[in-house]
C-alpha cells in the first residue's frame, strides 16, 4: 500500500490516538499546532505528528484530512477548509470524524462540493485506539472503500455503502444511549445529593442496581473531563431524533446535565490530570454546589 500523507485536525484525546495509528502503519500525518494549547502541542509530538504552517499547507500536502473535534467546531472547520482549498485549487478527501447529525453532515458535503473536494463521513465507536475494545470507524460516503488503510492496530473499518449519512446516523444513535445514560447516572444522583438522600439511594442503587451502580462509581467522577465537548453531541442528537420524527427533548436535557459539570470547578481537568483518588460522592457533591449556585444565579437575574 502507498504511503500516505494525512492531516488531523485535532490532536486531542481521539485525534492524535488516531494520528498515532496513522504513523505507525507507515503514514505521515500532519496537523496545524499554531494558536493550539500545550496539551494539545504535547499530544501532537507524543503522536509523532508533524507541523505544518497553516491549513493552506496542511490541504497542499494531504491526500485525506480528518476531522476529529468537538462537533460545534466541524461546521466552521469545514467552511476553513474548503476556503482554503477554493483559494489554492488544491483539493484533498476530507473526512469528517465527528458526532455529528446527518443534517449537519450533508451541509459540511454541500461545502466541500462547492470547494470541488470529495467527502466521507465516520462516526467512530468506542475509547481512543489502544485503550481497550477495538475502535471501530463506520464509514460511509461515494468511494468509501478508499479509507480501507485505517483498518487494523486497534482499529476496525466498518463500511456502510453509498449513503454519506449512515454514518452519521449510527454515531448518534449509539451515543444516544452510552452518553445520554451518563447524564443519567449523573442526573440521578446530583439531584439526590440536592435532596439530601444521597447515602439512601446510593444503598438502594448498589443493592438492586448492581451494573448502574459499577458504571456510577467507574466514570461519574471523571464526566467533567469531557463534558463541554460532549454538550454539542447532545446538541446534535437532539437534532437527529426530531428530525427522524422522535422526540428532542430527551437529549435536550441531557445537553444540559453536561452543561452543569462543564460549569463545575472539576472542567479544568483532563483526562491526563483527572484525579483519580476523588471519590465519586465528592464529586457528586461539588456537581451539586455548582447546580445549587446556577440557580441561585437564575433566580438573583429574574
């Protein structure tokens, strides 16, 4: 197979765990760390990702551009993009990785349509490669076989035909149920720490509810880490389903469960400095403070 030069925007806990892949199968992959963050600098050299100058030079020397990033970010990348490519004549596959609704994919497509630029769409499944279960990229898009070098060292190519959306469709509907249960967990027991029946319902839960209760005390304290990221996918979700003909409202609110810890003090963390000896009622109780002074907040502003 060709060696391949692939760029990555960003390098963040998926994006350069991917990049990682990437160069390890003999591919040289390049990203654009102007203006980024020492995390994510840090995360792009530990990746073996190269620096280019600007987008400009990162569309000139790619074949395939990823994009991996929060999904409020995609719509204005894309446009970036595109711009760039309109503007030098140079064109590469643009990939777009993100959890995003189908709506939203087909109008990123519409922009690298314009821009003369193939598109496909991945909704990736599972942890960063190397963290545990396989990571899986469904795929989908006109020519989607040509993303076949992704396949292997921790990640599997899942191909889904033609439909530029599919993939789309199966990241939010599978997000749907891991994330929204999250700000479910969350929600239940922030609103019982407000209540003042934590130890209670915790027993109960820890009786009755064995797999909710290990979810619970595995992950809880660690949302924070993620959450404003993962309020857009919510966003997004919420889209999906209204536009299918379901309901909305249920990720609705779970946008604003992450919305919360995201405005809690533990949002400074990141999965590298996330502390692990806090335990999960601690952090319950610090999502609750920060629910008790948002409302105290609303209430001061009507």
């Amino acid at each position: 197979m060709t060696n391949l030069t692939i760029g990555v925007m960003s390098p963040g806990d998926m994006g350069h765990s991917v990049a990682a892949v990437l160069v390890e199968k003999g591919h040289r992959v390049v990203t654009v760390s102007a203006g980024r963050s020492e995390l994510t600098r840090t995360r792009a050299e530990r990746a073996n990702m190269e620096d280019v100058a600007d987008l400009a030079a990162m569309v000139a020397e790619s074949d395939f551009i990823f994009s991996i990033m929060p999904p409020e970010k995609a719509g204005e990348f894309a446009g970036e993009v595109a711009a760039a490519m309109k503007a030098s004549g140079e064109t590469a596959v643009f990939v777009d990785c993100n959890a995003i609704s189908p709506d939203t994919t087909l109008s990123i497509q519409a922009l690298m349509q314009e821009a003369g630029a193939k598109m496909l769409n991945v909704g990736i499944v599972g942890p960063p490669p190397g963290r545990g279960p396989t990571t899986k990229f469904y795929a989908s898009g006109e020519g989607v076989e040509q993303l076949d070098f992704v396949d292997g060292d921790g990640i599997k190519f899942m191909p889904m035909g033609d439909d530029i959306t599919k993939a789309s469709a199966i990241k939010m509907c599978y997000a749907a149920l891991t994330k929204g249960m999250m700000t479910l967990h969350t929600g239940v027991l922030v609103t019982a720490e407000l209540l003042g029946i934590s130890e209670e319902i915790q027993s109960e839960i820890e009786e009755s509810q064995k797999f909710h209760w290990e979810g619970m005390n595995k992950r809880v304290s660690m949302y924070a880490c993620d959450a404003g990221r993962w309020a857009g996918e919510m966003d997004q979700i919420s889209d999906t389903f209204g536009s299918a003909g379901m309901t909305p409202n249920l990720h609705r609110g779970a946008a604003d469960v992450f919305r919360l810890l995201d405005a809690s003090p533990l949002s400074v963390e990141t999965r590298e400095t996330h502390d692990k000896s806090r335990s999960m009622q601690r952090s319950i109780e610090i999502y609750a403070e920060t629910a008790r002074e948002l409302k105290a907040g609303k209430k001061a502003a009507e």
